[in-house]
C-alpha cells in the first residue's frame, strides 16, 4: 500500500482556501504566484504520492493562473521538470515570448529553472501532475529545453505509455507496497526520458538499459490487454514485439519474474478484482475464471488458492458479507455522496464519503480538528475515472495535487491535509 496524502480546500473556512491552496501548489513543483477570479470561495481538491525522488499528484482545481517568474527562479530552484496531463478542461501556457494550447490527453512541461505563466481554462481542470528530478532523466538537459512548454501527446507513442501507466497508477495504489515507491519511481523517470527523447530526436543518447526497461513496459501493458486470450503465450508476445522468446526470457529474468508467472499474476490479480466486485455477483465463478483467460474451473480454482490462500468462493463469500456490514455512509457535506471501493482485496465493499458531520463506514480513517469529516475506507481502488468522491458542481471528479504555495498567504490550518495509506 503506498502512502499518500490528501487535501481538500472544502475542509476549510472559504476565506482561507485560495490562500491554502496557493501554498500547496507553491511547495508542489516551486514559489510562484497565483491568481484567480474565485478567491473567495475556492475549490480545489489533491492526492499526492510520493514515489522515492519522484512525485506524482493528481488534482482538479477552479480556474487558474500560475506565474513562475525570473525572480522567483532566483531566489527558489529546486532543479525539477515538472508535466501535467490535462484529463479535463484546457489550458496554455506563455513562456520565453512562445505560447502552447492545451487539449485533453496532452502533456504540458516546463522547468523550475524556467519562468512562465500557465493559465487555465474557464471552467474546472484535472489534471495529473508529475515532478522529477532534472537528474533521473537520462537526456541532455539542452536539449529538453528545447521541447519544454510543447506539446507531448498522451493519445499515442511514449507519450501514451507514460499517460496510461499515470492512470492506472492513481487509479489503484493499493496493490502496491511502500517498497515498491522508489521502482515506480523509477518506472515514471524511463517514462518521462524516452518520451523526452523522442520529442527532440534523441533516442541515440538513452542508455542501454532504459531501452530495455521501456521495452518491458510495452511488453506489460500488452500482456493487461489481453489477458482474456487463452492463446496469450510467450510465443506470441515475443512475435508481436519483433523479438525472440529467449531474449523475451531474459528480460523478465532481470524482473525477477518470468513472463508465464508475469501473465498467471496479472490473471490471478483480474479475477480477484471482480470475485470482491459487489456488482458482479450474479456472474459464476467459472465465468469469471473464462474472462481472465483460465479456461478450466479446477486449475484456476488451485492457483487461485495458492496465491491467495483461499478459494474464489470463500473470497467472494466474505467480501460481500463486509460490504453489506460496511453499507454506504453519507455525511452531511455539501453536494457529496458516498462512493463504494469496488475493487478487490480484503476492504473491498467499504465507502469512502466526503462531506462535514460524523460517518460511520468501518475500516477507516479520518483527520481530526473541527472541520474533520473526510473519511476514507481502504481498499484497492475506486471504480471511477480518476475519483475519489463524487461530488456536486465543482467537487466532482476531484483528484489530487501535491505540495503549497509559496511565500505569501495564511498559514495551513491544522487538520486540513489527511494522509492515508492504502
């Protein structure tokens, strides 16, 4: 389970929000000013995780304008490139007398080393926001300024691989243990570096071993694609990568995990998820073996109690027995209703709500103070687009951000950033 946190303006008195928040995006990549036409009253909502070096924060927020400039470089620069993926709304960006417009599903970059003025669209952004070391990425930092502010698109090439790995990573932390962080970590910056590289043509300069580690990465996301394929063999795999089995052998080899056991997992992991989904417990068991590849009961049925130490039926039994315990709590925030976890693992079934007042969903977690509130049940993921809690108007589709804002403003109040682990 890894850590993170979370930070809702709502949790706070409306006058102190703009200001609460201008401190946390401050603090998230580096001093900048911020401004809005929304003071008075604004929204905005972040996780933040924290992978070694690397961090990852998905966030929705009001309109906005970020100004880094020349001054604040000066006095504040902590060495970092930093990329948004727009899921929602539109953006641009102003830098060095050049200007880039924002789609959904494009990367937008920049530098802290760099002055520039960012500016969101009219309604509500979300957007997952990623910050990294300039040293974790293996491309000469000449010519990535080449390409900063640009558009790197996330509908197609590397630039898909990294959007699709962001999501799936914010979309489920909960398979993932605290050890895992800094090798995620190191997954995003061979992300972020072949996507560099391949922006300014610079593939030449990537080493060896970032070849191979993004190739892996092409080769799993294939392997998640088609788990249901009974036919999905290493014959195949190595076939639709253009290399040979021995070489695709020894790649996993270095993963610590051969690529049958890497498929087997993955299937295992699938059906797991739906034997604990509520909403699927009218399909059989068998079926749900037969839509993740495993065509006989009896030898899914053995692996599955192998790697889980029980089986599919006794796991579906007890799941829907805690989400009936759990049931939906609703707390008496504005325009919030509780959401279910609905994917697997021991806590699937809880809620997790926003909103001020008591809740009662077992299994949970809440910050103290007196705008306390925010539960979150654990489990292994929520089953929408990038949500956390469904909300009204502005709150829905709330994701997460990291860090505050810089120099000026009031001071954080105390119980305004909850922190889970899952």
């Amino acid at each position: 389970m890894l850590r993170e946190s979370v930070f809702r303006t709502t949790d706070l008195p409306p006058r102190d929000r703009f200001d609460a928040w201008a401190q946390r995006m401050g603090s998230t990549h580096a001093p900048m000013r911020l401004s809005t036409d929304r003071t008075e009253d604004y929204r905005g909502h972040q996780r933040v995780i924290e992978l070694g070096e690397v961090v990852v924060w998905p966030a929705t927020m009001d309109p906005l304008t970020f100004h880094r400039t020349a001054k604040l470089v000066r006095q504040s620069d902590p060495e970092t490139y930093h990329l948004s993926l727009l899921l929602k709304g539109e953006g641009a960006a102003v830098w060095d007398r050049r200007q880039a417009v924002y789609r959904i599903n494009d990367f937008h970059t920049n530098s802290s080393s760099r002055s520039w003025d960012v500016t969101t669209g009219a309604d509500p952004v979300t957007i997952v926001g990623v910050e990294i070391p300039r040293t974790l990425v293996a491309v000469p930092g000449n010519r990535v300024d080449r390409i900063l502010g640009g558009l790197i698109s996330g509908r197609e090439g590397s630039g898909a691989l990294l959007a699709q790995f962001l999501r799936q990573l914010i979309g489920d932390t909960g398979p993932y243990r605290p050890s895992d962080a800094p090798r995620l970590g190191t997954v995003v910056a061979d992300l972020v570096t072949v996507a560099f590289a391949h922006a300014v043509d610079a593939d030449p300069s990537l080493p060896p071993e970032t070849r191979s580690r993004t190739l892996v990465l092409h080769i799993k996301d294939h392997v998640r694609r088609h788990l249901a394929d009974p036919d999905l063999t290493p014959a195949r795999i190595a076939e639709a990568h253009h290399i040979s089995r021995s070489y695709l052998y020894r790649l996993f080899q270095d993963e610590g995990v051969g690529i049958a056991a890497y498929i087997r997992d993955q299937r295992l992991a699938g059906a797991h998820r739906d034997l604990a989904d509520p909403a699927l417990r009218t399909l059989p068991i068998h079926a749900v073996a037969a839509r993740w590849g495993f065509l006989r009961a009896a030898e899914f049925t053995r692996a599955f109690r192998t790697a889980y130490g029980l089986p599919p039926s006794e796991l579906r039994e007890r799941t829907l027995k805690m989400g009936a315990g759990a049931g939906a709590s609703r707390g008496g925030g504005r325009g919030f209703e509780a959401v279910s976890a609905r994917r697997g693992g021991g806590d699937a079934g809880a809620s997790t709500s926003r909103g001020r007042g008591q809740d009662s969903a077992p299994e949970t977690s809440c910050s103290d103070g007196p705008d306390s509130g925010l539960v979150v049940a654990r489990g292994e993921g929520w089953d929408a687009d990038l949500v956390t809690a469904r909300g009204g108007d502005r709150d829905r589709g709330a994701l997460s951000v990291q860090g505050g804002a810089a120099g000026e403003g009031r001071r954080l109040p105390t119980g305004a950033v909850r922190t889970r682990t899952r």
